[in-house]
C-alpha cells in the first residue's frame, strides 16, 4: 500500500471512526510537513483539524466528509505530487496545508487551475495575497507580514533604537523581516538570515553579542526556535539585549521544549489560547482533552479552516460539490472563528486584531503565553492587498 494511502486510512480512522465512505462524501487533501523542518507545526495543524472534523460529527455543512492526509516533508517536489494525487486520483473538493511558504507557493498554481478552493492554516506568502492572488486561495491564517508588522508596532512603541532582525532565507522569513520593518519604522542594524533547517547558531550568536544592539527580533518557526531561544540563553546574552519574538518562535509547541528560559519573551500575535470568546473556550478545553496539551497557533488556525469550509458547504447546501459554487461560499466568509469577529480582506485573507503576549510562569508553575491588555493592532488588512485584482 502506498504511504499516501496508508496516511488516508489513517486519517479518516482517527477523524471519524467509520467503516466506509458514501459516493456523496466531500474529500479535505490536507498535504501537511509531517517530517522535516517544520514536522512540530505539521503536527499540530494535523492535530486541529481532526479535533474540527471530530466535534463535527465527521461531517462538513451537515454532509459526510473525509480528511485525506499527506507528508510533504517540507519539500516543494514531494508536495506538487501530493497536490496531484490528491487532484487526478482523489478528486478532492477542499485542501489545506502545507506549514512552509515555499511549499505553499509551489501548490497554489496546481489547486487554482483544477479550481480547488485552497484554505491555508498558515502560510499566507505575500505573493498570493498581492499580485499573484487568487478567486481559489483563501487566507483564514494571516498574511506573513502581518504578526511581524505587529511586532515591528511593539518594538516602535518602546522606543528600541539599535535593533537586528534574524530569520530563516525563505520565502516566509524575508516577509517577516519586511513586515517588522515596515512599522517598526526605522532602518534596522542588521538583518541576518540563517539556512532553513538550520539549528547550530554559534556564529550568529557571536555576531550578535559583538554587535551589542538594544533588541534582537527573531523568527525562528519549530525546531530553529528551539535551538535558538536555548543557546541564546546559555551565551548569557538574555542579560543584555531584549529578545522579541514572532508567535511562531514562542508559541506553545515551542515553550515545552525550553522551558524557563522562555520567560519574559514578549510576542505579537492574531491568537492566544487566553482570547476570551466562546469559540476558542471551547477549541482550547476540547483540545486539551483530546491531547493533554494547550494547542499552538497552528492548531488554532487549522481548526478555523475546518469551521470555515463547514460554514461554505452549509452554506452552499446541494451544490456544496460544485466548484464555482463552493468558492462562492467560501468568499462570503463569517465563520466562527476562534480569534472572534474576523472577515476577508479584497485579496481573501483574514484581516484580524492583534495582540502582545508574554511568556510567563503561572502559578500552577507551567510556563505559557499570558495575553496582555489591549491590542497593537484593530482590523488589519495586509499592506499586499491594493496589488490583488480579484474585484
């Protein structure tokens, strides 16, 4: 049997618990980095969309559904023959995945000619939401610029002059360090992109204690993260310099893996499992019960894809397979979302607040993100959108 095949049984066990599957079912490909350099985010958008599927009964819109699920590895090859399986063989009727940028990128032209209505979790690179955007790509993550403009807000508004920004040399790291910059506001000392995968930062370390700057901003997503938050602290250099991170290099998958030395880590984001509404009370209590242990932002996001193709499809009712049909329902958005009140922007990507969080220890004596008062930014629309021509 196939792996891709093995991966689909698997899936549809774990999501539904169903013997078989009717002609009428509606297929979700989800091409996901189940190994490789972003195998933990993987995971965890995994992990929220069959949470999704499972508190819906199996069903999308009230119609049975079926999750069929792939490894991409992270690699762009792998994931376009992902995406074709999943297109000629499977005729899927909704995808979502992958994590990375680069992959995201090498997919969307695949799905958009076949008119597959694509639902990111997260990747959200600046060319699909500005010139290359598209009626069948669907934002429900953020724009990649987006949480590091809120982050640039942040590190603007405490008046941090001397700052380096630090990133992997991808598509996705280069929006972050443009999206910091553009409200951060100011030319920053350095920007250093390390190599994707990478997770020995000896030389940049030293680089960045020689260069003394009042702040360091880094995005560092799964396993980089990891590595540099616990070498940054064993050079000691948490006592000189202020680090602020992006949510992907201080969420909740990565804190469990550093521990202590994560806290005070200030982080700007679109979610925290501490938002007060009554649909992230429910993912994040649900979440925890299914996998004893508080959900990341990934997860987050993938479990709005799921409330969002359940809205389309409910609202799309008998025509839910018919691909103009369901785009459409797709575009009107409102769905339940667990950042609250969130719509589409012109170029179909969520415009959503944002917040600052801060790594603490509670007084259970677990380290976590801690929301904190207020909001850096209110409805914001990415700075791509004027260069999409959808409408």
């Amino acid at each position: 049997m196939r792996p891709h095949a093995l991966l689909r049984v698997a899936a549809a066990a774990l999501a539904f618990g169903v013997a078989g599957v009717s002609a009428q079912t509606l297929k979700v490909g989800a091409a996901l980095d189940l190994s490789g350099p972003f195998a933990g985010p993987g995971a965890e958008v995994r992990d929220g969309l069959n949470l999704g599927l499972k508190l819906l009964g199996g069903k999308l819109g009230g119609q049975p559904a079926e999750l069929l699920v792939a490894d991409t590895a992270g690699n762009p090859q792998q994931a376009r023959q992902v995406v074709e399986r999943f297109l000629q063989q499977d005729k899927v009727n909704l995808f979502t995945g992958p994590v990375a940028s680069n992959v995201a990128l090498a997919v969307a032209p695949l799905l958009a000619a076949a008119k597959v209505p694509y639902l990111t979790p997260n990747a959200g690179p600046s060319q699909l939401a500005g010139a290359q955007c598209s009626p069948y790509f669907f934002g429900v993550s953020y724009q990649n610029d987006a949480m590091h403009e809120a982050a640039g807000q942040y590190a603007a508004s405490k008046g941090y002059k001397k700052v380096i920004a630090l990133a992997p040399n991808y598509p996705a790291g280069k929006d972050a360090v443009n999206g910091f910059k553009r409200l951060y506001k100011q030319p920053l000392a350095d920007e250093i992109y390390t190599k994707l995968g990478q997770l020995d930062f000896a030389a940049e370390l030293a680089q960045l204690r020689a260069a003394k700057p009042d702040a360091i901003y880094i995005f560092q997503p799964g396993g980089m993260g990891i590595n540099f938050i616990k070498q940054f602290a064993g050079a000691g250099l948490a006592k000189d310099v202020v680090l602020i991170s992006s949510p992907f290099t201080a969420d909740e998958d990565i804190i469990p893996a550093v521990g202590e030395s994560m806290v005070g880590l200030y982080n700007a984001s679109s979610w925290a499992h501490d938002l007060d509404n009554p649909a992230n009370k429910t993912f994040v209590a649900e979440f925890r019960k299914a996998y004893g242990r508080t959900p990341s932002l990934y997860a987050a996001f993938a479990y709005d894809v799921v409330y969002a193709m359940d809205t389309a499809v409910r609202l799309a009712g008998a025509k839910a397979t018919d691909k103009d049909a369901l785009r459409q329902a797709l575009a009107r958005g409102g769905f339940p979302s667990v950042r609250g009140a969130v719509k589409y922007g012109p170029n179909q990507f969520i415009t959503q607040d944002y917040y600052l969080r801060l790594v603490v220890k509670g007084a259970d004596g677990k380290v976590t993100n801690q929301l904190q008062p207020g909001k850096l930014l209110s409805g914001h629309q990415d700075a791509y959108a004027p260069e999409c021509k959808l409408s």
